[in-house]
C-alpha cells in the first residue's frame, strides 16, 4: 500500500522538494519496516510497522536527497 502511494505521488508531481519546492522526480530503496519490542516483565508488546524510502529531488540545480520514513510528510494533497 504505501509503495503505490509513494509511486502515484511521484508520477503525480504531488512530492515535493523542500529544498526547491518543485515535484521530487524519483524515489529509490524503497523497505518495509516491522519494529518490535517487548518486555517480559511487564509484558508490553510495541508493533511498530512503517516504510522508509529514499527520497531525490533530481531537479536542475538541487541536489536534495533524504532517507526518510516520514515521506507523508511531502505529499501535497
């Protein structure tokens, strides 16, 4: 699900840089993440799932480029 999100939102120019503020012209290392913790003695279990992604900007004259988990945060909708 967040792949074809992160895809669409790039072939749709909806993310975008904040560096030049243009569309962000391709993503790659695109993972899935599960991180787990738990604690035996008081037995709380924390299931965290996420994707991170790396983010290029690849616009003339910017050269932004973020790994990040937080891409939601560059979609504009």
């Amino acid at each position: 699900m967040s792949l074809k999100r992160i895809q669409d939102a790039v072939t749709g120019k909806k993310m975008i840089c904040p560096t030049c503020k243009k569309p962000v012209q391709k993503f790659e290392k695109y993972a899935e993440t599960i991180d787990a913790v738990r604690d035996g003695f008081n037995i709380q279990e924390i299931d965290s799932h996420s994707s991170r992604v790396t983010l290029i900007c690849n616009n003339d004259g910017c050269d932004w480029k973020e790994r990040t988990e937080y891409w939601e945060n560059y979609i504009d909708e």
